[in-house]
C-alpha cells in the first residue's frame, strides 16, 4: 500500500472519502505505514482519511462490540462499508508476519494459523478457498467485513512477491478482488 500511496499524483478530485479499512495495531514497534499512506492520499484527494483509532483485534468479541457501537466509530465502518473503490493487500502467516511478532497471538495460535489459514486479508485469516479459518478471532478483529470487499465496485488487491502466492490465491479463490495488482512472477504462477 505504501508504494501506490507514494506513486499518487495529485489531481482536483472533490468530495473523496478516504477511510482506513481496519484497526490499526497497538503499541507497534513495527512501520505499518498506516501515517505515511493516509497522508499521501489525504495530499493527492484533498481529503482527511478517515482512520479507525481502535486497536486491530479487541481481546473478545464482547469489548469489540460494545466500542464499534459508538456513533463515530460506526459512522467510518459504514463509510468503509459504501465504498466504491476498495485498496488492499494480504498477509502471510510466516513466522516474522507482523501480527504474529506483535504479542496478538500465543506460540499455539500461530501454530494452527500457520496449518489452517493461507494467509491474512484485511487481518481476517482464510484458508485456501477464501473461507474465515477462526470464527472466534473474526469476531475480535476490526476491520471491514470480506463479504463487503465483494460489494465495491472496484476491490483491488495490491500483493506481490512469491511467499504472498498462497494467500493471493485464497483472496482469488474467495471473489474478494475484482482487479489484481502483482508483479510478473506472481501472474506467471497464477496463469
């Protein structure tokens, strides 16, 4: 996402909504990129993104409910929810993937992650056809619905680099794309 971000070229745009489509993750010494994305689309749109100031998975569903019942923090779901034009990317379930250094997940939780799911998109694990692999940490996690990918107009998954295979194929596999962005060797693979 940070290099479409930085290869934006300004334009006179009006009424762009920018919405940040997941939770944000908490006490990161990892550079997600989140300020430096948003601020290259809030420069080129001349918007203010909108960003979700709660953390990427809530510790239970009960706490997570409660928070995304606020009028404000329902107010950008909803905007992620209506949006025409849907930029993502996936994660891997490798040992260094972020989420899994970043204290979320017990060394047991990272094992069965590792053998049930291809891979992250948007933070909600699937498995190999596209499908939600734990339906308990999807209710924790902060981010937009995939059946809601699906409903953009345009969902574009932005992923490249041959250890992301596995789970760009899980997001194909699940129609949460409509358009690709990879790199040659991925394509190659995926044909």
């Amino acid at each position: 996402m940070v290099s479409v971000a930085r290869q934006l070229i300004p334009n006179d745009r009006k009424n762009v909504q920018v919405v940040y489509l997941k939770g944000t993750v908490a006490n990161s010494t990892h550079n997600n990129y989140v300020v430096e994305v948003t601020k290259c689309f809030n420069k080129c749109y001349h918007t203010q993104a909108q960003i979700l100031p709660l953390p990427l998975i809530f510790e239970n569903k009960q706490i997570k409910e409660m928070v995304i019942k606020d009028k404000f923090i329902n107010e950008i779901l909803d905007t992620g929810k209506r949006t025409s034009m849907a930029l993502f990317t996936v994660e891997t379930t490798e040992q260094d993937a972020t989420l899994f250094e970043l204290g979320y997940f017990n060394d047991q939780q990272i094992k069965t992650l590792q053998e049930k799911a291809a891979g992250g998109l948007v933070s909600r694990f699937i498995d190999e056809r596209g499908k939600i692999v734990d339906d308990q940490l999807n209710d924790r996690t902060v981010a937009i619905a995939l059946d809601d990918l699906k409903q953009a107009r345009e969902s574009v998954l932005i992923a490249g680099g041959m250890n992301k295979l596995k789970v760009i194929k899980a997001a194909l596999a699940g129609k949460y794309a409509n358009v690709l962005v990879t790199d040659s060797l991925v394509a190659q693979h995926l044909l």
